[in-house]
C-alpha cells in the first residue's frame, strides 16, 4: 500500500463540533487503481486515535478488480473528532450492532435503542417503532389527495379522493453491524375503492445506537395532468400521548426557535406566582403535576380552559408560514404564529416521550406542512406533507396548447409535454425520543435534518486519485492565475445570490437555475420556452461538483446536490414512452418536445452518488443504462434524418457520449462486462471511420448492437463537446488505457479550431460553412491534445480563447449592478448579458485548463493584452 492510502484524512462538511445526542454519516472514498483490492478491510479512528466501528463496501471497481470508490458507514456518540483517518485493518465491533431479523409478516430493525417493526404488505409501513420498550409510533404510511376535475357546461365540479400506500415489495439491502437499510416499494391505494397510481419508493436507513431514522421518499407521477391534480402528498404517523393533557407537548421549528406549546397550556388569567413559574416548566417540556388539595382552584381553571386538539405549520412559499391551532372539527382554526422560512420539524409526546419528524429542505420546497390532530386523544396523528394540501393542487399541465419552435426555441413541432414518469424525492429524518426534547436538543436535530452531516476527504486527495478524471486544484500562483480564480468563486457567488434574489425554490423546481436572461425585463427568460430552465443544458452540475472537489466547500456541495436532486428525478423519465430520456430546457421541466439522453445521463449524477454512496441515485444510474433503446422509437435526430436503413440515429455527443456515460458507470459499479463491451463496440466503430471522432457527426446506430455506423456527416457538432462527453471521455481514458481511443481525442482538441480551410483538407468528404461553433467550449479538450501534442501554440490558443470571452474580459462581481428602482418590482441586481451556458462551460473549461495548461496563461494572457493595446 502507497504512502498515499495508508491513513486517508477526513473532515466533516463545513461542520466541526459536538453532537450530543450521535448521527448515522455514510460517505465515499474514492481510491487510486490499484490500491486497495476488495478483500482488504478499512479501519477507522478519531483525531485522538479512538477506534470508530465502521462498515465498508465498494461502489466501484477498476478494470483490474480493485476498488475503485468505496462506501463507509459509522455511527458516532456524543463528542466527534473535528477529522476522522482510515486505514487499513480490521474495523472494531460497534458496542451494540444493528440488527435485522425478517418474518413472512414483519422485518424488524434493532438498533440497540430502538425496535422497528416493518409490514411487508398492506397500507401501514411502519408497524411500530420501541424505545427502550415504550411505543413511539406505529402505522406509519404515505397519504395522497388527488383532486378530480371535471367542467360541464362552464361549470367546473371538484371532488377529492385519498390514497393510501400499499406495500407491494421489501427488500433488506443492508443488514449492519454498522449501518441497516431497508427499500420498501408499492403504489398509493383509493381508499375503499380499486385504483391504484403514483408508485412510490421508500428507504429507511438505521444506525447502531441511535434512535433516529433517515427516511428518502421517492414518487412518480403516472396520471393524467387533465385530471388527476395532486392535491397533497405525505406521511403519517399514530404517536402515543401518554398522561394528562398539560403533560402533552407539541412543538414546531420555526425560522430560529421553536413554537412550543400543549393541548392543554397553563396560561390563565390567574397564572401568576407559582403558576407562572409551573408555566415556564410546562412549556420547557417539562412534566408537571399539581397537589389536588393546595392548587384545587388552579386545576379548575385548567379543567374549564380550552383543549387544543389540532396544530398546524403551513410553508406556503418560500419567505412565509403561519402556525394555526383549533380545538375540535367544525370549530375555526386560529393563527397562533407566522415566520418566514421553518427548519421543517414537528414534535409530539407524552410523559413518556413521542416522536419527531423532520422534513428536508422544507421550504425550499414549498407548498408544505406539518400537521397534528388528535393530541388530546390517546394517540394522535401527526402527518408530514410533502405538498400541502392547504396550497393549490399541483397543476402540471404544460403553459400552453401548442408548441413554439421558432419565437422560442422549443426544439420540435410535436407537442409531448408530458410529467407522465417524471418523480419527486423527498428527504425525512424521523427521531424516537424517550422525553420531551429541549429547545436546544429539537433545533440541533432539525438543523442536522436540513445540512445532514458528511465526512469528505481533502481536495487534495480527491485530486491525487483522480477522482472523476481531469480536474484543477485552485491556483494563485500569480496574478493571472488569481484573476482565474477569483472569476470562478465570482460565478458561484453570483449564482448562490441569483437563487436566493429570484426565489428559485419550490417542490417542482429547487436545484434548477434559468438559462437565460431578459435585460429589458430585468428577468430570466422563464416564460420563452428554449430559455428557461437549464435542466442540465450545459452540464452545470459537473460545474458545481468539480468546483466542489477543488474546494470542499460546503455551500458549492449544497448547490450541486440540489441540482442532482433535481435533475435526476424531475428532468428525467423513469418509466413510460419516454423511459430513460429527460427533457430540454423549457418553461415547464417536461415541457420541451426533445427528450434526450444527455439530460439524465449517469455522468452527471455519479459524482453524488460516489460521493454519498445514495441508493435512490444508485437506482437512477441503473434506470438510464438501456436509454439508448429508447432513441429506437424517438429518434433524436428525426427532425433531420427521415428513418432509414439504421434503426436510429446518435451524434457522437451528447447522444453516443450520455450513453457511453452510462455504460461505463454500470460497469465500473456492478463489474457488468456486457456494457464494456458494448462500449467498446461503439468505440472500435468511430476507429474505423474514415475521420474517426473529429468530424464530430451524427451516425446511424444500432442499440442492440451498439455499433455506430458512418453516414458521411461532417457536422463538427459542438453539443458533442460541451455536454460532458470530454469528461466522460477523458476519464474513460484512465480505465480503457487504450492508446488510439485518447488518441482520438487528443484529434478532437487539436482540429476543432483549425481554419476551416485547413479542416476541409484534413477531412474525408465535403465540410460546410457550419459547425466547430463556441470555440470557448473547446479549450478543455484543445487543452488535452496541447500536452499530449507538445503543443505550445495551441495551449496559448485555449487561453487566448477564454481569457478573449466575454467571462473573461470582465469581473462578475464588478459588473454586477442594481437595477433601477422603478423598473423591476423590487431592488435586485443584475448582470444584463448573463447566462447559464456560458458561466458553466467558461468555468468547466477553465478548471480543465488550469490543470493542463497553467504554465501557459502568463504567456498567453501577455499575448492577449498587447493586442488590446
């Protein structure tokens, strides 16, 4: 074993501290080829050099066999190290280990603190959870409104219907000593009635020695948008409420304390003296009592006061909730509070303790809420929505009757503006407590519901086991090189802001940004079909997770996962006639006619994945593997090539480069050498092409075979080079060590910005007047073929293209100005020429650059200054 893996260095994201009450953390390790071999175990401990029980398992493999990305599970107690090593060696036993047990009816997960009981069929998912054998919970289950809408004769009739989950399969994909899971999934259930829809997907995640639970809740949407309005989505619970009402508690997270009250309060107008001091207790959540001769009047009063039965938070957009409360059906809900943006948490107990739930990115996510009933009962129901069903139903109808092709860039004639297969997920963290919970202990637990912690390794290392291929550490050498920079942490810096500044949040639409700006407006384009969302137009998530990996920044981690979040599930089809493919940036997320492979490719979305070892991603990457037998019947290149003798067509990128994506993901992940070959399949194809990669052209393809086949088109497409196919590529490189393949690469870099003259000689068959356009895009791969070529010239080409671009010539920060009072509906700032594509592709190439081809910018930026001169 190298120097290099011999004790890996770990820190927590963006965090440091202490956690009182212990957290369940899994996290990725990503290992150099060679260095640690599937046999071998991990051990790891603390600053102080304590053992830390740890459970390990790869994630990926290099072609040689060896670990290419592992996964590590550890359940930490009370007081944590500020960093944390592994090594190799034998891992310590936990002191009490999870464990899972299965029946024909139940299984059951113990974590030493708790007992969870799961059905494997039925409505109810949770059977019951114990604490230390006091009930918490029991029949816990996912709840959906759909509202039916029918208009006759102009008038519109509403009618409600409630589904309930119905398990249909559970699966033990984890069973500890360390870390359990348990992957349940079904459909939602009319009740009293036969229909079934909207299959859900349900992960709980168990930590030795702890009490909480991670929960991620996935739904599609297998409806017809006409009809079936969603109307609220969520989970529900039955808690216990034991002893008397004023020893009852319920409590809501708000902005930054929390709302802390009981079905039965102790506020009077004769609470004073002792009482008010009884009164403070009770609402701290302590239990109280009361001697029945000496305070006889005071429990009177109590007795006669109102018992609040029902509490509700309601998150309905981003800068707003309000808390009402009511005493019994048929009487009115009052407002007890309002605040701007809620932590998302909901408590509910007993003198015995009761449960918390935790929602994350609650009002990101807006229309949300919390709901109680039954608190004075001897067991409420607390529900957890998703979607509220106290907002507007979900509409997810397209904006329009027809399409815009020419006024709005929306791609095809064809109308297939569908949400048919497209899926949310959602994030719970569920806490079984054994008494009421401080302020302090329920706002530590809710902020860690909304940052969950991780442990990630240095940048430094990421960068040294090449982790995701090509990539720069951060540079200030010199002035030049800290202009670079500071323009790439400017481009963050503007986007953080711009989400913030245009409230880009919502169930539908948190984690995407907009792709491009309206100056006169004072407003992105949201309403012009080709402009609006990005939904991966650009690759922007690559952006994100390599700006990560350079820095280790918390905020720029936060941004990208978002993102994945996102595109992963809204953006991307997950069954039905469009299995596989995602759609093109629209008004509407699944507005665009082009649905496409590139939006939902494995590429984008394995960082997350590699980096946090989560199963819901796990379970994407498989869904796109076979995308391109998709393209069989949705040829994306229809518009162009009429069928003919092949069975679809593929440009080399991003069609043939998304499915390369996957195929080497399923590869490296499950060791699947079917996909290898069919990779090299393709691969061996573009060799024996007459112009092999560098025409950058459309194909004839066959998706049972995976050969392309050459059609004479010289298209020098340049979406194959800035939808992530160099990446891709160029990690590929690392596993194939095929010599002609990253030669044709190096090709591609070297002929891209020849003169057209130049390419026409170089060219087998006719090169028109289009095509190798955004020459900015690429200066990453002309930078690759620059070292592989000796090639000072064109490393000083790169740079000349990108430091002459517009993101180059300025300061964003600078350039970054208020926009008149009068003219937008309230102080923002803008940058007029702004957008998506460029920020991303200029920071992606710049990041390729500065690893390949820093030692050129002086030179080149020199150059460049003189002709300005």
């Amino acid at each position: 074993m190298s120097t290099q893996a011999e004790r890996i260095q770990m820190q927590w994201l963006g965090k440091s501290g202490h956690v009182s009450d212990g957290l369940g953390v899994t996290w990725g390790i990503p290992w150099a080829e060679g260095e640690l071999q599937r046999s071998e175990s991990l051990t790891l401990v603390g600053s102080t050099g304590e053992d830390v029980p740890v459970q390990s398992w790869p994630t990926a493999y290099w072609p040689d066999g060896s670990v290419k990305w592992s996964a590590h599970a550890a359940s930490i107690k009370g007081d944590r190290s500020d960093t944390y090593y592994i090594s190799k060696g034998a891992s310590a036993a936990p002191a009490s280990a999870v464990t899972v047990t299965e029946t024909e009816e139940t299984i059951v997960v113990d974590t030493g603190t708790m007992i969870c009981r799961l059905n494997r069929e039925g409505q109810s998912i949770i059977r019951s959870i114990y604490r230390d054998g006091s009930l918490v919970c029991s029949d816990g289950k996912l709840q959906c409104i759909r509202e039916e809408r029918h208009v006759t004769n102009g008038s519109k009739t509403l009618k409600e219907h409630t589904f309930t989950s119905r398990v249909s399969k559970v699966i033990v994909e984890q069973q500890g000593p360390v870390r359990a899971v348990v992957k349940i999934e079904g459909n939602h259930k009319l009740n009293n009635g036969v229909r079934e829809w909207m299959p859900f997907t349900l992960r709980l995640y168990f930590y030795a020695g702890q009490y909480a639970i991670k929960a991620i809740h996935t739904f599609a949407y297998d409806g017809n948008p006409h009809m079936d309005f969603v109307k609220g989505i969520g989970m529900t619970f039955k808690v216990p409420m034991q002893g008397p009402l004023y020893n009852r508690h319920v409590r809501f997270t708000g902005d930054s304390g929390l709302f802390s009250e009981s079905p039965k309060h102790l506020m009077t107008i004769r609470t004073t003296g002792k009482y008010e001091e009884i009164f403070r207790r009770q609402t701290a959540g302590e239990n109280v009592s009361f001697d029945p001769i000496e305070d006889e009047r005071f429990i009177g009063l109590i007795e006669e006061s109102a018992v609040w039965d029902s509490f509700k938070l309601v998150q309905g957009t981003a800068d707003s909730y309000t808390i009402t409360k009511r005493t019994q059906e048929g009487c009115a809900w009052i407002r007890a509070a309002f605040g701007q943006r809620s932590l998302g948490t909901v408590y509910a107990g007993g003198e015995n303790g009761g449960l918390g739930v935790g929602v994350r990115n609650f009002w990101k996510k807006y229309p949300s809420s919390l709901e109680l009933h039954h608190t004075s009962k001897d067991e409420a129901e607390m529900t957890v929505w998703f979607w509220s069903p106290d907002a507007e139903p979900m509409d997810l109808r397209h904006y329009d009757t027809t399409t815009h092709l020419q006024s709005s860039y929306e791609g095809f004639d064809e109308m297939r503006s569908t949400p048919f297969g497209v899926a949310n997920t959602s994030e719970l963290a569920i806490w079984c407590f054994d008494k009421t919970p401080s302020h302090e202990t329920l706002h530590a637990a809710a902020l860690e519901c909304q940052s969950p912690s991780l442990l990630v390794c240095e940048p430094e290392y990421y960068h040294k086991a090449k982790a995701f291929g090509v990539w720069s550490l951060p540079n200030r050498s010199t002035a030049v090189h800290t202009k670079i920079e500071d323009q790439l942490d400017a481009a963050i810096e503007f986007y953080k802001e711009e989400i913030e500044q245009r409230r880009w949040y919502g169930f539908w639409d948190f984690g995407d940004v907009m792709h491009g700006y309206d100056p006169t407006r004072h407003t992105w384009r949201y309403d012009i079909g080709g402009c609006a969302w990005q939904n991966t137009e650009l690759v922007p998530n690559m952006w994100l997770w390599y700006m990560f990996l350079r820095s280790g920044r918390e905020d720029i981690f936060r941004l990208a996962e978002a993102m994945t979040r996102h595109t992963s599930e809204v953006d991307l089809y997950h069954f039905g006639e469009y299995s596989g493919l995602g759609s093109r940036h629209n008004v509407i997320h699944w507005g665009c006619g082009c649905k496409e492979a590139r939006i939902g490719m494995a590429g984008l979305h394995r960082f997350f994945y590699y980096l946090t070892a989560d199963e819901r991603i796990g379970d994407i990457m498989d869904e796109v593997t076979d995308s391109d037998y998709t393209t069989a019947h949705l040829d994306p290149m229809r518009y162009y090539f009429p069928k003919d003798e092949y069975p679809t067509h593929a440009r080399v990128g991003p069609d043939w480069a998304a499915f390369s994506s996957n195929w080497m993901t399923r590869w490296e992940r499950h060791e699947d050498t079917t996909y290898r070959d069919k990779l090299l399949v393709g691969i061996e194809s573009l060799k024996n092409m007459p112009n092999r990669m560098k025409n950058l052209a459309v194909h004839g393809y066959d998706p049972k075979t995976g050969k392309l086949y050459d059609m004479g088109n010289n298209a020098g497409g340049h979406l194959a080079i800035c939808m992530g196919g160099p990446q891709v590529w160029m990690e590929l490189v690392l596993m194939l060590k095929d010599a002609e393949w990253e030669s044709m690469l190096v090709e591609i870099g070297a002929f891209y910005n020849l003169p057209r003259e130049e390419k026409r000689a170089k060219l087998v068959g006719s090169l028109g007047n289009g095509g190798y356009a955004w020459p900015m895009f690429s200066t990453g791969i002309a930078a690759y073929a620059s070292v592989h070529n000796k090639d000072e010239a064109l490393a000083e080409l790169a740079w000349s293209i990108l430091l002459k671009d517009e993101v180059g010539q300025v300061n964003l920060t600078d350039i970054t100005k208020p926009v008149e009072t009068l003219e937008y509906i309230r102080p923002i700032k803008e940058i007029p020429w702004i957008a998506t594509n460029t920020i991303s592709q200029w920071s992606l190439n710049a990041i390729v650059c500065m690893e390949l081809i820093s030692s050129s910018l002086e030179k080149a930026a020199a150059a460049a200054a003189a002709v300005h001169q």
